[in-house]
C-alpha cells in the first residue's frame, strides 16, 4: 500500500532535499555560472548603452562644431552675394577687387580661427610626411632634396595632415 505523508513529513523531506542541493558542488557550481553568465549579460548591456550614448555625445559635438563653422562661413557666402549682387555692377573694378580681397581675408580668418593651417613648403626640404612630388627639377640655386616650386598648398588641422602639399623637388644642379 502507498505511503501517505503528512505536511509535515513533506516540509522536512523538501528541506532534506534542498540541503541535499545545497551541499552538492554541480548544483553549486551551476548556480555560480547563472550568477556569473547574468552579471556580465548585465555589464554587456551596460556597455552597449554607453557606446551608444557615447556615439550620439560625440555626433552632437560634431554637429555643434560644424554649426559655428557653417555659421561664420555664412558670413562669407553673404558678402558674394552682395558683392556680386546686379546694384554694385557699376565697372568699378578697383573697389571690386578690394571687397573680394576683404572677402578672401574674412574667409582665410575663419579657417585659421578652426585650425586650418596652409604647408606651402617652397624652399624647404622636402618631406614625404607632408608632400607630394609630383616632379623633379633641375635647380642651379635650390639644393638637392628641396622643394622648388609648390605646384598646390597643404592643410592641416591641429597637427592632422588633410591634404598633403603638391610640389616640385629640386634634383640638383642639372
């Protein structure tokens, strides 16, 4: 015939069992992977959130960047257009050229400003680093290895190469 337990039988037996548990290293070493395997599900989500946030931070200073930028460049694009506007095509091509040439100034001070800077390596020695060659030379006065003509200027931007400079390099005296 079945054995019948009371609750009280049940409650120790279910308290037998989970010391029993307790006391077993699989379950307890199963039970610190589940621990292990939920703090870095945790940590990896964590993560994952501040790369995003951190991407989204760095777009937006970006975006506020090229907002000054595209703000002072503004500036510049409106002068063209008053300077080219139909009331000032009277034939004065003196006062023309000046106001083109403040123009120029306005813009070349605002490149500076954002840290553009020219290389225009005429005379030096030529470095691979921040030049181009696109030709030898043969020079009488500008020694071998130096830069004779800058054929196009470089930039760079806080000690960041943009654009190296085109030149022609001296092959000596021909």
């Amino acid at each position: 015939m079945e054995e019948v337990l009371d609750k009280k039988e049940i409650s120790e037996e279910v308290d037998r069992l989970i010391e029993e548990m307790a006391q077993d290293p699989l379950v307890e070493a199963q039970e610190k992977e589940r621990v292990a395997q939920d703090k870095y599900l945790r940590l990896f989500a964590e993560f994952e959130n501040y790369r995003t946030r951190s991407a989204r931070e760095q777009l937006e200073i970006i975006n506020t960047a090229n907002g000054k930028l595209l703000l002072k460049l503004s500036e510049v694009k409106d002068n063209f257009e008053r300077a080219f506007a139909e009331e000032n095509r009277g034939g004065d091509w003196a006062a023309f050229e000046k106001g083109i040439k403040l123009i120029q100034e306005q813009f070349n001070g605002i490149l500076t400003e954002f840290g553009l800077e020219t290389i225009n390596p005429a005379g030096e020695s030529f470095d691979p680093n921040l030049h181009e060659a696109i030709m030898n030379q043969a020079s009488e006065s500008i020694p071998e290895g130096n830069v004779v003509q800058v054929f196009q200027k470089g930039y760079k931007i806080k000690n960041k190469l943009l654009k190296t400079a085109k030149v022609i390099v001296s092959s000596g005296k021909g």
